[in-house]
C-alpha cells in the first residue's frame, strides 16, 4: 500500500510505503518507509507529527486497511457506518475483512461518510 503522508510543522509532503521488513516495524504492524527506507511512523494510528494526505491502494487487502482505519479514527461502530451507508453489517465486515470488494456505488458511499474519496488513475 502507497501513501503520502505529510509532516505537520514543516509540511513538507513525503511519498511512503507500508512494510512489516523494518526495524521500526514491531508485533508485525507496519510502518511507512520513503524510498531510502527510512521509516517515518506506525500505519492505522494518530501520529503528532505527521498525517496521512492520501493513500494508494490496489488490492482487497489495502481496501480493508483504509476502511478499518478511517472507521477507527472517526470512531464509528460498524453498525453506525452500515445504517450511515445503506448497507448489512455483513458488506462492511467483508470490505473491512479483505472478503469482499463492493460495487463502486457502495464503496463511494462508504468512503464518502467516512471522508474520503475514489480517485482513479490511468497506468
């Protein structure tokens, strides 16, 4: 999974990856490394100093993650985020578990509530 995360007193903005291959990594959670894999923090939790800006996912795995993790951090129960969305309980614990990946009309409705967006990008 591809991220930007931004520092929050310079604002300088650094492209990053998710790895559990480096020593900052612990119990398996992954951190985001730049190119010189220096690593900057722990991915899915609040950081002081830098945040999130956007990230880049292109599996059902990396969708789970970024569901979860903007659930989390808004605090919402899944039950909250299904009533919100119009979906079963069932369609957000299968997104979130990498089990499933939804027809864009569902996950722009999910991704919307939870702040964030669909971006797609030719190759």
């Amino acid at each position: 999974m591809n991220a930007v995360i931004k520092n929050k007193v310079t604002g300088e903005t650094i492209p990053v990856t998710s790895t559990t291959d480096h020593a900052d990594s612990s119990y398996g959670q992954p951190v985001w490394v730049d190119a010189n894999f220096d690593a900057y923090c722990v991915v899915g939790f609040e950081q002081p100093l830098y945040e999130v800006v956007s990230i880049s996912v292109d599996d059902a795995e990396g969708l789970a993650f970024m569901v979860r993790h903007l659930r989390s951090v808004k605090g919402i129960s899944i039950r909250e985020l299904a009533e919100a969305c119009d979906v079963s309980k069932t369609t957000i614990v299968n997104v979130e578990s990498g089990n499933f990946s939804p027809r864009l009309d569902i996950l722009q409705r999910i991704l919307r509530h939870l702040g964030g967006g669909i971006e797609i990008k030719g190759g």
